[in-house]
C-alpha cells in the first residue's frame, strides 16, 4: 500500500492544446483538462488546492510552458504531477519527441516543444521534489472528429524523466483515439473515471502500478489502444488518489501488490541496455536487470497502518471538556493509575484508524491537575471508527505525554514530528496520531526536529543527534560548544544554531556527522533558514547576515536598526524579518532593502502566494509580500505567535487580554473568520499541512481539522 502524496505540498501542471492552425483540432482535449482538474482537486480523490492544481490551455509558445513547470517544481516539495494532451511529434531524423503547440507545424518541428527541456525543467535540482508523476495523452497525426490520433511508438522511451512514473496513451505502433461524441481521450476518460470511480479490488490510495493495469485492462476490453508505463525506482508506488471503491479493510496478513492477470495485462518483455521495462517490479521483488532488491520509500509502519484523511477520536472544540468516552467492545480497560516518571511514562495512542485502532480518549488536565492514562491497545479492534469525516474546526486528535511540547511540531507527509519536554522525540502518524517511535534524546530541553534526507536531526544540549526517520534509531551524534537551540537540514547539511554568550552557527555534514566550518556573531534567538544556497540568520547586533552555504562565508549583511533576533523567512527572491518594531523585506541577492513598514510583531512572519502575514497586539496583518502595502487585517484579538498557511486560512493563537488560548483560522483573502477552536490553555506555535493544524500545549500534542 501506497501513501497518498500531501496535497499541501504538492502541485499539479495540467496542459493541453484542443485548437491548432496547422494541424487537426482535437476538441476533446479541451474536456480532458476540465475533468482531471475536477478529479485531482475533490477532496475524496486527492483534495489538491485549487491554486496547486493549474490548467495551462492553448500555451502562446514553449518558453511559456516551461515557465510554468518550474514555477511547479519550486511550489512543489512532495509530489509532482505533469500532464500533456495534444499532438505528439517527432523529428524524422533523431526520432526525438516534439509536444505540439497550437502554432506548431509537421514539418517545422522548432515550432513545438522539444521534450527534452520539458525532461530537464522537470529534473531541475533546485527543486526538492521527491516523487513526479509525468502522463502524456500524445497524438500527431489523424483527425480527432474521426477518431485518430497517432502516437510515437517511442514517446514513454524519449520521456523517460530519472525518478518518476510515466505514463502514456499509446503502446508501440498502435494509435491512440478520441471517440466521436464522447467528452475525453480515450485513455484520459478511462483515467479520471479511475480516480473518480475508484478501481474494485485495488489498494487504497491508488498507486500507478494499479492504475496502470486498471487502465490497460479496460482498454484491452474496449479494443481501444493500450498505455505505455516506465518507472525508475519505484515511481510505480506514488499514489494519485483515494480508492473510492475500496471496500473497508480487514487487518491483512502482510503487503500484497495487485499483478496482471495473464490473459488481459501485458507480456513482459525484457528491457535493452538503458530502457526500463514497461512495468517495474513490485517492492521488494528482485530487478531483472541488476538482481537487487527495490526499497520501498515508505516504511512498514505506514505501510500497515495507513489510515484514511480525517480517521480520529470523536472531536471537541474544547480540550477542557473532553471527558472520558466509551471504548469499542472488546478493548482492554486502561491501566491502573498509579504515579509515573517523566522516563516511564507510558505513551498513549488515541484515534481510531481504518483498521479499527482500540482508543480511550484522554483529558487533559491543567497544571494543578492529573492526566488520566490513555489506553493502549497492541492489536487492532474489528469495531468501526467512530467518525471518519470531520468539520473544519473539530478536534482530529490529542496525544497526551507527561510534559510540554516545547517545540513547533514538524509535519512531513504522513508523520508528525514534535520535541517534548519529558525529553523525547516523538514520531506520531498524522491521521490518527498513533505513536509510530519515540527516541530519548537524554536532555529535557531538545531543540525542534529538521528532517533531510531520511534522517531526522536534533539538538539535545550540546549535542547534535541523527535519527533514523523509519526507525526512530540515532545513527550518529556530534558534540558543540555551546547548547543548541534551533536547527535547519537542507542539501546534505545541518545548520545547527548555538547562542550561549555569542551565537555561533555550525554547519555539519549530515551523513558523517563531521564539521564543515562555523560562523560566529552576536548571541540572538534567530533560527538560521537556507534557500538556494543560502543561509540566513538574525543577530542582536541589529543585522541580518546571508552566509554561502557551502563555505560559511558571509555574502552580506543588512542593517535592521534594532536587534534582528526572530527568524527570517525566504520566500522567492525575498527575505523577511522582523526586528523591534519594523518589518524589513530584502533582496536575497543583495542584501538591499526592498520595503519596510512599522509593526509591533515580536515574532516571524509567514509567507505564502504574495502575501505576508503577521501578528500583534492589534490583530492580524496580511500585507502585499512585494510592496508591503496592507490587504487586511483581522483586529477582534491579539495576535500571538507565528502564524501558519495552508488550505486557504491562516491560522495563529490569539486572545482578547494577550494570551493564546484559542486558535483562529483566517480567511486568506477576505481576512474573515472560518472557524475558532477554544483550547482554553496557551499553547505553542502552530503547524498546518495535510489536513490539520498541530500545536502543543502542557501535556499533549492537538490535531485540529483544517
């Protein structure tokens, strides 16, 4: 079983061409693009954004289409999705790929777009996609009104992209076909009905291995052309949507993978030096080619516990009246109270999964007051969740621990990653969260976690620590001279930040362990931030300084006029922070300041889609990320914290006498209020993504419905 790729950090790129001046309208095209745009965004498919989910109809020229790839792949940090539907063409010399253009001429194949700078906008290393899906419709000859549209029989070979899954229309020398009447593709109707209709008997959520041979059998049965698949790794693992006709699961004995039956899927054939197969190996099962075996990219645990989006305890939009409830019959009663060490408490799981996760909801008591046990059940209940959809606003699921969170929680696909101060590192999973690991990291006041690279880093006194991200084992620890107290990954390093006395910033290599070089300045709280090659940190010596990642040495430095010891933030080709009472805008090249407009914001701001917003005394602020000028602010309370976007809100801790004891979820553009959830307790900055939005609070980590 596959994981569905989160929506808020991915990004799919829809193009087509339905109307050309030298070649053969194909009007079908045009509702292609409609409806996988309508698939990819449902929220019971995939739930994209609408503004990650972008249509490019009728593009001007081929510059415009890459363009737009790359804005893609710089939004897009967990999964890609790129889709062509037009006329395919190929140069008669080289056999090279050409993707038509609504000007594009047979015989002037420079009048389309070469494949190949499509293959490298998509390869951009820059970019941190982790997985792409590239699905091309292609066609270059025949009339659509008819029902022809040819297709190279070397397309999915030509547009092989490293690491991905490819997908397309036709097989070999068949042509692919546009039915008279109908409103799509032949291929591209029979692919949004599958994530639509789901696929009877495929694992939930879809991933292209299955929806590969879905698509290859209906095909066959329509005596329609068949598709073509190349993956490298295990591209053929990424998922593109809930399974909608998955019947509800039982606790299966192990991973299985669907495979082709033999009179309707296709005949393996061997693969020549430098081609892939059509279809890969399932996980785990050796190559033909090397003998090894493929890794799975997701762990076992997810793997086993996967649970649908939104799976959790009966909510409550106020922590302080969640009582016990009612377990599922057949779960073991919670353990005796009894008093417990900060070392051997016992960690509770509430939530309830597809599977059935036995739970016992937990009240959270306040500092004066007990925590009742949470139950932990070591097997999975047949008894049905209790609610499987949640309103905006509601209570998704509390993990109670014996301390506070005293960090900004880390949420990274599936997993929620959080530093406590009972001295754990805890890995919850981000529907449910159900523990997945937790490490002791030895010292009650680690730093928050960084991920990069399947490894989890974090600062535990003098130390850093690397984690296994799966396992949740160190691999490796290096010592500093002074306490961590932030840290960033990026690119193969750590950027751990020490300010006892004077701040000193260590670079650190993040396989070995070993110190590439330290840069040293005035002692401040600033967390250092990397973007291209960059990183940047504030100082109480009123500056904020750009350090090469690479060398550690300085690039520039600007001065803020107060002391510059919040967190900056890059976005695009701007860095910001705030510093006493100004918030500065300034070029990432330069260092020359852009804007700045006067604020009373005590922390770091948060960017997203051209508007910056913070907060203050006095409310909200959103205000136009390339000019400062203000596009609203929220003023019912006082803004606490660094705020959080996702999903259209943002949201942040606020209250009417200054204290954050409740969460407010803004809308982005109107600056009007969705929804509040009354925590009645202060509680820690706010992470949104996935579907939620996690803070901690004394006692407990909460999972909030976004």
């Amino acid at each position: 079983m596959s994981l569905l790729p989160d929506p808020d950090r991915s990004v799919a790129l829809l193009v087509g061409v339905h109307t050309y001046a030298h070649l053969d309208d194909l009007p079908a095209v045009s509702g292609n693009l409609k409806g996988l745009r309508e698939a990819l965004t449902d929220a019971e498919v995939w739930g994209l954004p609408a503004d990650r989910c972008t249509v490019l109809s009728q593009p001007d020229s081929a510059g415009q289409v890459l363009d737009a790839v790359r804005r893609s792949v710089e939004r897009a940090d967990d999964t890609l999705f790129v889709y062509y539907a037009g006329h395919g063409l190929t140069d008669p010399y080289t056999d090279e790929l050409y993707l038509a253009l609504p000007d594009s001429d047979r015989e002037r194949e420079y009048t389309a777009l070469r494949y190949e700078y499509l293959r490298r906008a998509v390869l951009d290393p820059a970019g941190g996609v982790r997985r792409t899906v590239v699905v091309l419709d292609c066609c270059y000859s025949g009339r659509a009104l008819v029902g022809r549209m040819s297709a190279s029989d070397h397309v999915a070979d030509h547009a092989m992209v490293e690491g991905t899954c490819l997908l397309t229309a036709s097989a070999e020398t068949r042509t692919a076909l546009s039915p008279p009447g109908e409103p799509y593709t032949a291929f591209t109707g029979e692919l949004i009905s599958a994530l639509v209709k789901g696929i009877p008997g495929a694992p939930d959520p879809i991933d292209m291995d299955s929806l590969y041979r879905h698509l290859y059998r209906t095909l066959a049965a329509k005596a329609r052309p068949l598709p073509q698949q190349r993956n490298r790794n295990t591209g053929g693992l990424i998922a593109l949507g809930r399974n909608r006709a998955a019947a509800p699961p039982a606790p299966p004995p192990g991973p299985s993978r669907l495979r082709p039956t033999p009179d309707t899927a296709p005949e393996p054939r061997s693969a020549s030096a430098g081609e892939e197969a059509p279809s890969p190996a399932p996980p785990h099962e050796a190559d033909p080619e090397s003998g090894t075996i493929s890794e799975n990219p997701y762990d076992s645990d997810l793997w086993r516990d996967i649970e649908d989006e939104g799976i959790g305890v009966h909510p409550s939009r106020d922590v302080e009246d969640q009582g016990a409830e009612p377990r599922p019959p057949g779960t073991p009663s919670a353990r005796p109270a009894g008093l417990v060490s900060r070392r051997q408490a016992l960690i509770g799981l509430t939530g309830m999964g597809v599977a059935g996760i036995a739970y016992a909801a937990t009240k959270i008591a306040d500092s004066k007051g007990d925590k009742a046990s949470p139950n932990v059940s070591p097997s999975k209940s047949s008894a049905p969740p209790e609610k499987v959809n949640y309103a905006s606003g509601e209570k998704r699921w509390l993990f109670p621990t014996d301390d506070s969170m005293i960090s900004p929680p880390l949420l990274s696909g599936q997993r929620v990653y959080v530093s406590c101060g009972d001295g754990f590192l805890y890995a919850l999973h981000a529907a449910t969260g159900k523990l997945a690991w937790k490490f002791d990291t030895e010292d009650y006041s680690p730093s928050a976690p960084a991920l990069d690279n399947g490894l989890l880093y974090v600062g535990a006194g003098r130390e850093l620590r690397a984690v296994d991200v799966t396992t949740g084992k160190q691999r490796w620890k290096h010592p500093t001279d002074e306490s961590i107290s932030s840290l960033t990954a990026a690119h193969g390093t750590v950027f751990a930040s020490c300010p006892d006395g004077i701040h000193t910033l260590y670079a650190i290599d993040a396989t070995e362990g070993r110190r590439r070089w330290q840069f040293t300045t005035a002692a401040s709280k600033s967390s250092p931030i990397v973007a291209d090659g960059t990183v940047y940190i504030g100082s109480a010596d009123h500056h904020l300084y750009a350090i090469d990642a690479a060398t550690g040495k300085q690039r520039w430095s600007y001065g803020a006029g107060e002391s510059a010891d919040t967190s900056p933030v890059v976005a695009g080709d701007t860095v910001y922070i705030a510093s006493g009472t100004v918030l500065h805008a300034v070029d990432v090249r330069t260092g020359d300041q852009r804007w700045k407009i006067r604020t009373e914001s005590k922390w770091p701001p948060a960017v997203a889609d051209g508007t910056v917003y913070f907060g203050d005394d006095h409310g909200l602020h959103a205000v136009d990320a390339a000019t400062g000028e203000q596009k609203w602010k929220y003023k019912a309370v006082a803004a606490e914290g660094e705020p959080a976007v996702a999903r259209g809100s943002v949201y942040f801790g606020g209250g009417y006498d200054g204290s954050n004891e409740t969460l407010y979820a803004i809308d982005t553009k109107t600056g009007n209020q969705r929804w509040v959830f009354h925590v009645r307790k202060s509680f820690e900055t706010p992470r949104a993504a996935n579907g939620i939005v996690c803070f901690g609070i004394d006692g407990g980590l909460i999972a909030v419905n976004a």
